[in-house]
C-alpha cells in the first residue's frame, strides 16, 4: 500500500518548514491552506497599483532561515535577498525628538548621547545583559525542543538569576537608562511577543539583544518573498500544496489521529497531523469534543490572549524624505496605552502607531511618486467588543500631528480589524502572538508542539513552542517535524 501522507493543516511559515524537512527525510506531505494564498499571517495585497506586506515586517535572526534551506541542500541566498536595514528604526517622540536606532555602537551611541550622556554607558551595559539572557535561555527557550526539567540541567544553577525573571522589562530597562525616551524605545520590544514592558518579564528583554545586536533584514521584493521562497523549495521536494482547502475537522479514533475532513470535501487520510492553526482554534473547532479535549481547550481559552492589532494599508501621494523604512510615533504616556489594552480592554486613544514603507527599498511598490504605508496600532482582542469604524480617523490625526497630514492624499485604503484577523488567520481572538507575554510563567504555559490527549498530532506556529515571530515559527516547524519523526521511529 502507498504510504499515507503527513497533512499539515495551514500553509504559514510553521507548516512550510515542518513541510520541508520532513520532505527531506523522504516523507509524502500535503499542505491544506484555506486561502488563496500560503504564508498564513505573512501575507501580501496588490491594489490600486499598490503592494503591501500584511503581516510581519522586522526580519532578524537570518541564520534561522539559512539553517533550514541548508538542511534541504540548498542555499537561502539563491532564493532571496536580504537587505540590511539602516536606521533599524525611525523613533519620533511627542516633544519633537526625532531617533535612529542603529545596530552600528558608534553611530547608536552618537544618537543617544544627543539625550543623556549617561545614557550611552548604560545603553552598552544593557546590550551585556541582554546578550547574556540570549547566551543562558537560547538552548533552553528558543533554539531546542519544549523545556524538560532534564533541559535546565544544562545551564549551570548560578545563571538562572542572570536572566532576571523576577523583574519586569521596564524595571530591569530603569537600572540601565535614565531618559525616558530611552527607556520607552527599549520597553518596546515587549511588543514584538504582544506584551506590555510594564507586566513581561524582564527575561524578555532578550528580544532587544536579537534586534540592536544582530540588525533588521528586508527581503527584496517584499517580506512575502520568505514565504514564495519556501513554498518553492516545499514543491521541489515534492511536497503538495492545495490552496483554498479549508479544513472541517481532525478525525481521529481512538485516541489517534486517522486523518482530516475537508469542508465539503473528500477525507484524507493520514499517518500524522500538523496543525498549523492556532492551537486553541484547534482543540475548539477542529476535534471532537470529548472530555479530555474540551478541558483542554477550556484552559487554553482561559489564558489571557497577546494583542491584536488594527492595521491600514494606504497608498499616499507624495515621497516623505523624513520617514525611514521603518517609523515609530510614540504616544505620550505609554504606561497608560497598554493599560488600556490589557486592563481595560478599550482602544488607546493616544496610539503609538507603526508606520513600514516597502516602497522605500522597492520602488516599483507604489506608484511613481507615491509610498506604500502599512500601518499598526496594538489593540486589545476580539472579545473586547470594540467600534472601531471611526479609529482610522484617530490614527491619520495623531500623523497629522507629528507633521504627516495625509489625509487628503490617500489613493487606496484598506483597513483591517482583530476581527478580520481573527476570520482570516483563525488566530484566537484576533491574538497575533497567542499567549500573552504578560507572566513569567508564559514560557512553561505555551503549548506544547506535541498534543497530549491525541497521538499522531503536533503542532506549529506562533501559538506554540517557542512563540511568536518569523523566526521562531520557524523553528516551531523544526521542533513539530523532529517530534513526529521520532515518533514514528524514523531519524
């Protein structure tokens, strides 16, 4: 009999490189993507002459992606072109301070001793600290499989207090830098696992080491080109991919997985399953409900989701020289911006809002002389019942204010909602980062890539091991594809 393939529910980035390696260790794979599109949450839109990347934008730990193409033989490089980004970012304040972060020290340190002098010390203790957080949870958190306690036996006891879990990111950002537009920049990276610096735990400032140590790539063409790139190295290995495919259900009988039902479709079945989707979305929508299944899926709604977002993608008329690849436009208290998503539960009304123009390093992105904005506003999830119909208004006002009235020169608009986000990537609640950052514990509570009530199922993508961003759903489909394999006694 031919050998029943592994189906892999959802064509992001997760199921894509758990495609391609279990493909090189000879195994039949067929990807069911829902939409027209693979990449999942990297996504693109073409409109109105127009073409925006719709879900990430920073690009870091390049070595990730050079790791799983070499692993199939081939070189990351042939397939796409990554750009260093300079500055990494653009920071505008509401006093007027305009900032370039850089990951060159000596051009960092010239934009920070324009604030405080003092700052510059502590700006490099801090890339220390952080670098060593990297160098003590990296083998444990990031780059291995779910921690165990035979895991922690490999760091030596002392330097478990070195990556400070008992502190949080901004209490720990304090001890190092005194301006306060120093400390705002640096508490940002919360938001890169969709957290807030005033709950996260100090560990989290890691993230700071990936970025201002390692810089921001782009990928010419877009960031979408990651996604291109693995979906051709996926079928030149022989993997299937079927686009608008969604799936029903997991079928599953005895305790292990026989297959999947395609809506309105034929059954498939399967030696394994990698759910690609949100975790909770799975054990909620995609198996049966029996006891075990339904406590499970009860104590995953009950975790208190990462932010959502409300995104614009506009096309503007007229070239603005003042803005970089990459711009952030702080609001004026951000303490009280994320109490706002995450305690109340209602949407900023002083945002700091994200503004990424492809258009800078790709021209043929927008019209001549126009720019493609893809902008990004941290909202709380779906379940806040918000009227958020009149916030674009709100976000081109706060522009207006920091001198980029664009109101009158918008040629194309769309504008997605968490609702939207959460019907199109069926993340739950609209959550971009499934679990909130905002607990120590975050790290252990993650859901495991392997499921425990039912065999034959794994999982990736940012709701599981080891979380959120490009690069770490990349390795959530390593860490998805070793598990089975050894399961199913293959090395």
């Amino acid at each position: 009999m031919p050998q029943k393939p592994i189906v892999i529910i959802g064509g992001g980035i997760g199921g894509l490189s758990a495609a391609i390696r279990l493909a090189v260790r000879g195994q039949r794979v067929i990807i069911l993507e829902k939409n027209p599109i693979i990449g999942g949450k990297m996504g693109q839109v073409e409109r109105d002459g127009f073409r925006w990347d719709t879900g990430p934008s920073v690009i870091t730990m390049r070595h990730v992606f050079e790791d799983l193409f070499r692993e199939a033989g081939r070189d990351f490089a042939d397939y796409v072109r990554l750009l260093p980004v300079t500055p990494l970012t653009r920071y505008f304040y509401p006093d007027g301070v305009i900032f370039d972060a850089h990951a060159d020290l000596s051009r960092m340190a010239n934009e920070i001793e324009r604030l405080e002098p003092r700052d510059v010390e502590g700006y490099l203790a801090y890339l220390a600290y952080a670098a060593r957080i990297h160098r003590i949870t990296g083998p444990v958190f990031i780059y291995d499989r779910p921690p165990r306690p035979s895991s922690f036996r490999r760091v030596p006891p002392t330097d478990w207090l070195k990556v400070d879990p008992f502190r949080t990111m901004s209490g720990a950002i304090r001890r190092f830098v005194r301006h306060p537009h120093m400390r705002q920049l640096l508490g940002r990276f919360a938001t890169y696992v969709g957290g807030s610096p005033y709950s996260a735990p100090a560990t989290l400032n890691v993230i700071a080491h990936v970025e201002l140590t390692g810089g921001v790539w782009y990928p010419q063409g877009g960031i979408y080109r990651i996604a291109a790139a693995m979906r051709t190295l996926a079928e030149e290995l022989g993997v299937e991919i079927r686009t608008e495919t969604p799936v029903e259900s997991i079928t599953v009988r005895d305790d292990r997985v026989t297959g999947v039902q395609i809506t309105g479709g034929d059954h498939i079945a399967a030696q394994a399953v990698i759910a690609n989707v949100d975790v909770t979305t799975t054990y909620q929508h995609l198996l049966s409900q029996t006891p075990a299944i339904t406590a499970r899926a009860e104590r995953l709604r009950n975790y208190q989701p990462s932010c959502s977002g409300f995104i614009m993608l506009l096309g503007v008329e007229g070239q603005h020289s003042g803005l970089a690849h990459h711009n952030i436009f702080f609001s004026a208290d951000y303490r009280r911006e994320f109490d706002a998503i995450f305690k109340t539960q209602t949407a900023p009304d002083d945002p700091t809002i994200y503004v990424a123009i492809t258009s800078k390093a790709d021209a043929d992105h927008a019209p001549a002389g126009c720019e493609n904005w893809f902008v990004l506003v941290n909202m709380p999830p779906t379940s806040a019942g918000l009227d958020l119909r009149d916030y674009g208004g709100r976000v081109l006002d706060k522009l207006a204010a920091f001198g980029y009235d664009i109101t009158d020169k918008i040629k194309s608009q769309t504008i997605y909602t968490p609702a939207d986000l959460e019907r199109m990537s069926g993340a739950w609640r609209g959550a971009l980062y499934g679990p909130s950052a905002n607990s120590k514990w975050t790290a252990f509570r993650r859901p495991h890539n392997r499921s425990r009530e039912v065999r034959g199922l794994y999982f990736a993508g940012g709701t599981t091991h080891p979380g959120g961003g490009v690069p770490m759903v990349t390795l959530s489909g390593k860490v998805a594809a070793e598990l089975l394999l050894e399961d199913a006694g293959i090395r």
